[in-house]
C-alpha cells in the first residue's frame, strides 16, 4: 500500500490494502494498532496459536515474511477457533 509514515489511513482501508494488495505495510500498521508494537503483536499471535493447539508453528512477524525462524505445520494450518 505504500503508507506513508506518520499518515493516518482508515482501519478499512487498512484491511482492504492487506487482502486485496497483500499489503505487508498495512499488516504491519494493523499489528501496532491492535498491540502497540509488531514484536508485542507477534507473541499474541503465538499465544493465541498456542491456545489453538498449534503446538508445531511459530510466528515472527505479522504479515508473515520468510524468517528463518518461523516455523508452520501443515495440521497447524487446518486447526480454526470453534465458533
């Protein structure tokens, strides 16, 4: 999406640029929003994995770029919250 820094965009906006464009720029921005900091959005995200019983995946940034130390399992990917 290109956001630029500083610039306030609209949380729609946001999730649009993020499913439509894949925007890491807007998942990024959506994380500090939501947690203050990716880093703090990032241990959400593994504790709540970790709830799920996603016991083989760990995460290490929100939009999920390659990271040498993520790790995702293919029967962690078919684990859903229950409704």
């Amino acid at each position: 999406m290109f956001v630029e820094v500083g610039k306030q965009v609209s949380v729609e906006n946001l999730i649009q640029g993020m499913i439509v464009q894949s925007g890491n720029d807007a998942t990024v921005a959506l994380a500090e929003h939501v947690a203050g900091t990716e880093p703090t959005f990032v241990q959400m995200m593994n504790t709540y994995a970790k709830e799920l019983g996603m016991t083989g995946s760990h995460f290490t940034n929100s939009p999920g770029m390659p990271d040498p130390s993520t790790t995702r399992r293919a029967r962690d990917s078919a684990i859903s919250p229950a409704p």
